[in-house]
C-alpha cells in the first residue's frame, strides 16, 4: 500500500455546545444541522452491492477474504459529536454501535440486536427480543435495561439525540425491561413509522456506563458494541478505529457473520472535492465520499461506484412564508415559475444528479407522490403574470422589480460545503441569473458550519429562503418537518418555511398513526400536494451518497436506511 493520510493531532474543532436543544438542534441537517434548515435522516434504494447474507468463508463478491489491513476512507465533513442528531454523526455511529434492527433494500425491516419484535393490536406496544451473549465493548452487557436506557436518553431534553426524540418523542410513553433480553416499548399512540426509524443510524444502542459519563464525554469517545472500537479522534485530520474482536451482533443483511475483516479504519476529514478525489487516485485512500459528478466516467471505469438516492426531504427551498416577501403565495409560485430547475441541475451535475421538482419528500421514500415532480413547470410568462397580480409591476435601473418604492430582494442562505457542495453552489448562481431575469434580485449567502450549528439563520427575519435536506426512511418525516414553528416553548425549527398550516399538521399526524397502508398513503399525498402548491418548497435535486473505492477492497456497501457506508464486511484482496 502507498504511504496513507497522515494521523497526526490537530486540537481544531467545533465545541459542542454550541448546539441548539431539542428541535431547534435539528435543523439542517437534513440529515440534521441546524434549526432553520430542516431536513435530515429511509425506504431508499441504493446501488451498492447486494445486502444478501454470505458465508463467512467467501466474501458476497465471490472471492476469498483476506484478514487485516487498513482502510483509509476520506470523508467530506467533521462532526461536532461522533453521536447525535445529524446524519453525518449517523454515518459515523453506524461503524461502532447497533441498532435494533435493520431495513433491507427491500425496505423491508429485518433483525439486528432485535432477533424478532411483536406488536399489540393496538400498536401501542412494541415488544422486542435481544440477542443473547452481545457486550459493549467496555464489557458492559447489552441487554434489556441498557435499551431501555437509551430510549430514555434520547428523548431526555437534557441529554438526548434530537432527531431520534423528533422522530418517537411526540409518541413515546415508556421503555421497559420485562425481562433479561426483553424490552417493552410503550407509546401514546400509534406511530407505524417506529421500526424504520429505529433502523437509521443515530438510533444506534450506546453503553449505559458510557452515557453515565455525562453528554461531553460520550460525544468525544462515545461507546458502543458494534464491528469497530474508536481508537482516537485526531481533531481535525480522523477518527482512527480499530476491529472489535469479539463482534458478534451483525444485522441480517449483512454480508457476513463475525468480527470485521481489516484491522483498522481511519476515516480521515477531506472537505475539498477535487483533494478527495485526488486521494483515491492516487492511492491515498481506499474509500472516498462525495465522487464530484466530472469524475464519474472515471470512477465507474478505474474504481467501484456506488450511488444512493436518500430518501426523505431532497434538496429544497424552503421560502419565508412568515416574514418578508414570501408572505404572499403568488410570489412564491412565480419563484418556482421563474427557473428552469431540470435543466439548471441537469447542468449544474453533469446529468448524474436526479432533479427532483416535488420537494416534499424524496422519490427514494415510501408514498411519494411522483406527478408533483412536474409542478410549477419552467414558465417565465407565468412567473411575470403572477408578480405584476402581486403588484410588483415597477422596474428599477438594475432591472429588478419594485412595489411602492421597494426592491424585489430575496437573501436565500446556503451552508456551503455542509449542506450545499460546490456543484450544488454552481447550480444556485444559476438559478440566480434566471431570477434575475423576471425581476427578483436574489441575494447567495453561504454560510459557515459554525454559523449554522450557532442557529445564526434560524429565525424568520434571517433569510427569505433556506436550502436543505432530511434523511429518512419513512414520509413521517413530514410531521418533524412541518409542526408550527412557533409553538409555545418548544418551536420547531425544523419548519424552515415557517409555514403554520393546522390541517397540513393534523393530515400528516393521522397519516402516521393510520392502522391502514391505504389511508395513510392518501393522507401523505394530500399533505404533499398541500405543501407543493402552497409553494412553501421549491424542489431541486436528490440528496445523493456517493462511494468510491479501489478494486482491490470487496463489498464495501451503503446501509439501505440512510445511506451510511458499511466497512465491517469489506476486505482487501491482493
């Protein structure tokens, strides 16, 4: 192997408490990072290897696995926390702990710690089953009590992960150990989208003895039981992890039974697309993520490319509808009018990018409803129409529109290399130029990470319009999303749109807790379409993961729930 990325320590990272308590933690991430940019962590597909289990002999490629070595995998962005609410900590979480269970790329629900689960007629109850004889890896046994402790963690204010409390904390009631490898998990009320959720990353089981540590401790060396054991965090340059020995938990679609192959995995932090490409190429590292779309040709020839869709919220505008210009529907739907957004993505990603014109949800995700990926269609004409109704009928020197006097001016915040990478900022100074040429003068400001973690935009006189994603297996996704944003006490910034619609709110929430897959399928169509046609959404592209990898490293694959990279089953060949 070529000399690797080094692994020296730099003391340069974020402090985590900066982070915003409970829903206005979660953001933007869309996958979760900040309050005023919702949307993170699936139903979704993924063209990565086949998740089928294999015997532990033959690796799902059909060669031989070799035991040992290193994987150096370079990944675009550092977290604050290597556990909580963000799908880039879920991407990192997935490499220690387990979860429960698991989803196929069937998008159906299989086992993991969980060897099987029953559910009251009801609902409300959901008991599930443990595997016997699983440890943390500081010893600590996974059992009954210690799931249950997660569940109260999570949805602790205090202490918890805020997307897992997003996703159960308005349905969790209680959870039990009914006995040494049983847990009851009791809700308030129905919530059929509990076991997809459970199956994404963030919803990793961590070590009681590690959370008893308190919430800094367990962010900078958190604990779990999972294929790998983190080694060191080298703030700034990688996390180094190394095999867990004694693995034993893995899920039913994995591609083998027992500990890791390699060694070691060193996830190293390479923000620049075009270094991290170059580290693949030229033999720096064996992994990479986010492959720039120019490089594609190249990485399906020379390298294994992989692609996932995540399902859940896409890349959208989400348009103030509470302050500023946006209050009026007829210049939001003149915003979607103005841009030929299939073409400018189509552009903007080399055509490897899929466009995605619903906005509300992800087409990777269960119900979504694909005849609003052609709403509000490319119509300059329309666009015009709808402004001069609006009384924006002035045009200053600049050529921008004006209304008693005042500008047509819309401040659209980016997080530039966190939420929006340097295609994604190519494909906004596109769309800046259409809007200019009906009349609206938008303004790009790229955001840093810490501005976002910091909550700078989350509030709805800081920007007229916000670009973001939400990972996710299940359209529940919609109810996090869209509750008021301006609840008493507890506001939800995640409702990035600022958009208050209680009939929008009670659709989704009988969609989630509907004991039928007919009902609740409507239900989630009428709350797109509502969402779409109010034109608090502009649609883009779809949030895509990207790998790419040596020929000489076997069945790496992504984790069908929210698309993390799974290196437990990947092994060298020489």
């Amino acid at each position: 192997m070529n000399q690797k990325l080094p692994e020296k320590t730099t003391t340069a990272h974020l402090d985590v408490a900066i982070r915003p308590r409970r829903k206005a933690w979660l953001g933007l991430a869309l996958a979760l990072l900040v309050p005023a940019f919702a949307l993170s962590a699936c139903g979704g597909s993924s063209s990565s290897s086949s998740n089928a289990t294999q015997a532990a002999s033959t690796g799902a490629s059909g060669s031989t696995p070799t035991q040992g070595g290193t994987i150096y995998y370079a990944h675009d962005l550092e977290v604050p926390c290597l556990q909580g609410g963000w799908v880039e900590e879920a991407y990192i979480e997935r490499q220690y702990t387990d979860s429960l269970v698991s989803q196929a790329s069937s998008g159906h629900i299989v086992p993991w710690l969980a060897t099987s689960w029953s559910v009251s007629a009801n609902q409300l109850t959901y008991t599930f089953h443990l595997k016997p004889n699983v440890k943390f890896s500081d010893g600590t046994p996974l059992n009954a009590q210690a799931v249950a402790d997660n569940f109260d963690f999570w949805t602790d204010p205090k202490t918890g992960n805020s997307d897992v409390d997003a996703y159960i904390g308005p349905y969790f009631k209680s959870a039990v150990a009914t006995g040494p490898l049983t847990v009851q998990v009791n809700l308030k009320k129905p919530y059929s989208p509990l076991l997809s959720s459970l199956s994404q990353g963030y919803d990793g089981i961590l070590s009681p003895k590690g959370l008893a540590r308190g919430v800094n401790a367990n962010c900078d060396d958190p604990i779990g039981s999972g294929p790998f054991i983190l080694q060191k965090w080298n703030h700034g340059q990688n996390l180094v992890f190394v095999r867990n020995p004694n693995y034993n938990s893995w899920p039913a679609n994995a591609l083998h039974q027992g500990p890791a192959y390699v060694s070691k995995l060193v996830w190293s932090f390479v923000s620049d697309p075009t270094t991290r490409w170059g580290s693949l190429t030229s033999g720096e590292s064996d992994v990479i993520e986010d492959v720039p779309t120019i490089d594609w040709p190249q990485a399906k020839s020379e390298y294994n490319l992989a692609e996932y869709i995540t399902p859940g919220r896409p890349q959208t505008l989400s348009l103030n509808t509470d302050h500023g210009v946006f209050t009026d529907v007829k210049v939001r739907q003149a915003f979607a009018y103005a841009i030929n957004r299939q073409a400018a993505v189509k552009s903007a990603f080399n055509g490897e990018i899929p466009f995605d014109g619903n906005g509300a949800l992800s087409p990777s995700t269960p119900d979504y409803d694909a005849a609003l990926n052609s709403s509000d269609a490319y119509s300059p004409a329309t666009a015009n129409a709808l402004l001069n109704a609006a009384g924006w009928t002035g045009r200053n020197a600049a050529g921008y529109r004006t209304k008693n006097g005042q500008e047509l001016n819309v401040k659209l915040v980016y997080g530039l290399g966190s939420i929006v990478n340097d295609e994604g900022a190519t494909l906004l100074e596109d769309l800046q130029q259409q809007w200019k040429a009906v009349g609206f003068n938008v303004q790009l400001v790229p955001a840093t990470l810490t501005q976002l973690f910091a909550g700078t935009y989350s509030t709805p006189t800081a920007s007229d319009a916000t670009i973001g994603y939400w990972t996710s297996p299940t359209p529940g996704v919609l109810y996090i999303v869209w509750q008021p944003w301006n609840a008493p006490g507890d506001p939800d910034f995640s409702n990035s749109a600022f958009y208050d619609n209680p009939k929008l709110v009670n659709i989704i929430a009988a969609a989630n807790s509907s004991l039928s897959p007919s009902v609740q399928q409507a239900d989630y169509y009428q709350a797109q379409k509502i969402i779409v046609k109010e034109a608090a959404v502009v649609g883009l592209y779809t949030k895509t993961t990207t790998l790419a990898w040596t020929k000489k490293l076997h069945d790496v694959w992504i984790e069908d729930s929210q698309g993390e990279p799974v290196f437990s089953d990947a092994y060298f060949t020489k």
